[in-house]
C-alpha cells in the first residue's frame, strides 16, 4: 500500500492504485520508502494525509489503547454499531469486513487482524480483504504472514496491483530479500508499465532510487 465505492469511503478501480482502503497501507508502506530515501534525498511526498513511520517495535497495548482514545466520538459510534452487529449475526461477512475496516482507519491493527480473519472465514480468497489484512499483519510486525498474505491476494486476483506493490515493500524492507522485491515489482510493471507509488512516483524510478542507494 483501489475501488467499489464502499461507505468507509474505499473504492475501487483499474488503474495505477487497485483500492483506496488499501492504499492507505500503501500509504503507509510509502513514507517509509521515503524515510529510507530521505537520509540521502529529499523525502517522498505522500498524498493521503500526513501519517507518523510506525515504531520498530511492536505495538504495545498501551499504544493502541491511546490510538483508540483519540477516536472521534462519530467513528467510535460506527465500531460500536459493528461490535454489535457481528455479536448478533457473527455470520454477517459484511459486518466483519466493515469492522476490520473501522479499525484499521483507526490504526488497531490487533483488532482488525481478527475481524479481517473473521471475514475471510466466512468469504476466503477476497483479495481486498486479503491486502487489508496483509496490511495490518505488516502493521503487527508479523513481516512473513503478511507476505503470505499478498501472495494469496495475488493467487486470488493476479491484477491486484496494491497487493504487488505492498509484497515488494514488505520483502525489500521488512525482509531484506530485496532482489525478490525487484522481481515482484518488475512483475508488477508487467501488468502496468504506468503504475506509481503513492506518493506519484513511477514505480520505475523508485525501483532505480532504490537500487542507486544500495550500491
């Protein structure tokens, strides 16, 4: 980390960006690119919403509990509507997705990470559910689940082009596997020659940066 409008304001379509709920993980995924390239370049330019690079660590209880304090009164009445939702019809799929989307934007990825399980359980292989959830494990710091997880949303629908975007990032950062970063990305362009980071930048160009900088 593009689009069926959906009432979290995520939509989908074909193009550079596959959803705009996973974008926000590509988003996310995105700054850290630009911190890795900001220590010799000029930082990249990310078009959601400034986001803060997440902790190296873990994040801890503490944490997410002060990430769900600052939740506006708006949103925390929507996840309490779900809470209650999937408590009366824990088969609703709709209500699980929703969920899990709810905490994500609320940057909960512990939370989510079930309700995502959750949904995939009663729906498998929707490859954007699938990407969120590769998101939020990548947000958990659980790095190899998280690839198997946009492998599988790649297996479901190989032009899931925010699921190959986000399992380069995974291997060239999380895992240092970078030459399968490459080839994840080149196989990328394959789909769209055109495709972009989030921040605008050629996928090209910012596989050259990133080769440049490890020489």
């Amino acid at each position: 980390m593009s689009q069926t409008h959906r009432a979290q304001g995520r939509q989908q379509q074909d193009g550079a960006y596959v959803r705009k709920s996973t974008m926000y993980m590509a988003v996310a995924v995105a700054l850290i690119v630009g911190a890795f390239l900001g220590v010799q370049a000029a930082s990249m330019y990310s078009p959601a919403p400034a986001q803060e690079k997440r902790a190296v660590s873990a994040p801890s209880q503490q944490a997410q509990n002060g990430a769900a304090s600052q939740i506006s009164p708006e949103i925390m009445g929507r996840i309490l509507e779900m809470e209650q939702a999937v408590l009366k019809d824990p088969n609703d799929v709709a209500a699980w997705t929703k969920l899990g989307h709810l905490y994500f934007d609320t940057d909960q990825p512990r939370k989510a990470i079930p309700a995502y399980e959750k949904s995939l359980a009663l729906k498998p292989d929707d490859p954007d559910v699938l990407t969120d959830l590769g998101v939020m494990y990548r947000e958990d710091h659980q790095h190899d689940r998280a690839l198997a997880t946009f492998e599988k949303a790649i297996a479901a629908n190989p032009k899931h082009q925010i699921a190959r975007f986000n399992k380069g990032i995974v291997l060239y950062f999380d895992l240092e596997r970078k030459d399968e970063a490459m080839k994840a990305w080149r196989e990328l362009l394959a789909i769209n020659p055109d495709a972009k980071a989030p921040n605008g930048q050629p996928l090209k160009e910012m596989m050259q940066s990133l080769q440049q900088q490890s020489k």
